[in-house]
C-alpha cells in the first residue's frame, strides 16, 4: 500500500493564526498538533483553512520541503504589527537540515507544480489523480463560487470577482483576503466588498487591533536617552507616538534586543 505525506499550513480563520504540518491522514479532517496550536483550537474553536503545499511518498522529501519553508518564512519568530506570533509552530517543522532554494524543488525529479489549488496557491508534488481532483479549484469542498463586488478606496474603481479571482488578478495574500470576507480586515491592497448578490456580513467579532485576544495590553516603562525621555505607554503606543518599528519593538520587549531608536525598556 502506497503512503502519501501531506505538507500543509493551517490558518484560524476567527484569529488568523497559522501552522505548519505534515500527515499521512487526510489534511482536511485532521486538525493538527502543537503545544501551541492545539490549546488554540479547544478555545477558539476548529474553524480553519487547510492549504495543501505538498504531497510525495518520500518522508524525506517532506521533511526537507518542511524545513525550507520553516526557513522562508520564519514560522518560529515571525510577528504581526501588534508583536502577535503569526505562527503557532514552536520549532521547525521537522528540525534541523539544510535549506534548499526554489529551484531544487521546482527541479526534483518526480516532483510536478500545479496552480489553481485550494486558495490559488501552489501545490507541489507526486501525480495523484484521486487527492489532486479532490483538493484542487472548485471541486475543493472548501471553494468559494461567490462573485464579490469590490470598491478600490481611492480610485473608486468598481469590478465583479470571485475572491479567487481576485486574488489571482492582484497577486494577493489569501489569507488576508479570506480575514477581509470574514471580518476580520476592513481593506486588502487598497480593495474592500461593498455589495454581491450572494454576500452576507460575517456575524464573527473584529478581531484586530485591540480586539484581537492576543493584543499586549500591558503599559511599559520606558526610557529614550537620546532624546532624554521617560515614558509609560504600551508597546502600541511607543510604536504609533514615535514611528517605530513594531517586530524591533517587539524584540525589545521580548529580550532579543537592548534598545531600538535609543528606546529601552526599564524592567
């Protein structure tokens, strides 16, 4: 019996945070795993995305493809703008090993890139009719047919797309677009839907900014000597007052880093 590994990203669609993994099941019913994750799910509910990166009978494979986009994307340090783990993904997915480029995937022997999978995105791996019908476009259980009316801010430009084809057209990240239908982000590139026959408001809370379950409310004690100043405000605060970067504010607080712009944190 043939064994196929699975590479997929899974993305909370109330809270927006993402996990890398690999199965042998069926990535769409199974849910994943984590110290992190898990407990994120039981209290947020399993209401996800499932993105199919890669399917192979190589374990290896996998587990070298797992490692090269733990890389890319820094899944164990990478941050929103509120300093929010963008990742639920404590170490590598796999460990360790060396990292390949683009090329030697697009390259390897036995390996075919198809485009128009769940979401647009790529899907790299073994020919599999059977999970490639299953998983790809509209015949994805997950599809969405609806056509969107969408409304550029400034341009007021007006057109009619389904949200893949609008995410192909204008090379959008999905999981931005799919928080924007949701709720959960008022604007995407400058896009926002203003009416389609089949639309409905999602009825789910705004989870940005404040609202967000994972926004740092603490107010920090903090002291520039550059420019001889003392302060109490949250990192937020800091960050918007004084046009700083939020990821080395971040690092600033977290320990990674002494100071930032002369800004540092008095503990």
């Amino acid at each position: 019996m043939t064994i196929y590994h699975h590479l997929y990203v899974k993305t909370h669609k109330i809270t927006g945070l993402k996990y890398l993994g690999q199965t042998k099941r069926d990535p769409i019913e199974y849910r994943g795993s984590g110290k992190y994750w898990v407990p994120h799910l039981e209290q947020n509910g399993n209401d996800v995305d499932t993105n199919i990166l890669a399917i192979s009978t190589s374990k290896q494979e996998i587990n070298n493809l797992g490692r090269y986009y733990s890389t890319i994307w820094n899944i164990t340090t990478a941050m929103d703008d509120y300093g929010n783990k963008i990742w639920a993904n404590e170490i590598p997915e796999t460990g360790g090993g060396g990292s390949f480029g683009e090329n030697h995937y697009m390259k390897k022997k036995g390996y075919i890139e198809t485009r128009g999978g769940i979401n647009g995105s790529i899907s790299r791996g073994i020919s599999r009719p059977s999970v490639k019908e299953k998983l790809s476009g509209k015949n994805h259980h997950s599809f969405d047919s609806t056509i969107y009316q969408w409304r550029h801010e400034i341009t007021k430009e007006v057109i009619k797309l389904t949200r893949q084809e609008f995410i192909q057209k204008f090379n959008c990240n999905p999981g931005n677009v799919c928080e924007h239908i949701t709720g959960c982000r008022r604007i995407v590139n400058g896009w926002q839907i203003v009416d389609s026959k089949n639309y409905r408001p999602s009825k789910k809370p705004d989870q940005s900014g404040t609202k967000n379950s994972r926004y740092d409310h603490t107010v920090y004690h903090w002291r520039n000597n550059e420019l001889n100043i003392e302060c109490h405000m949250t990192r937020y605060d800091l960050i918007d007052k004084f046009k700083l970067h939020s990821g080395r504010i971040c690092y600033v607080v977290s320990g990674k880093q002494a100071a930032h712009k002369g800004w540092t944190l008095i503990r």
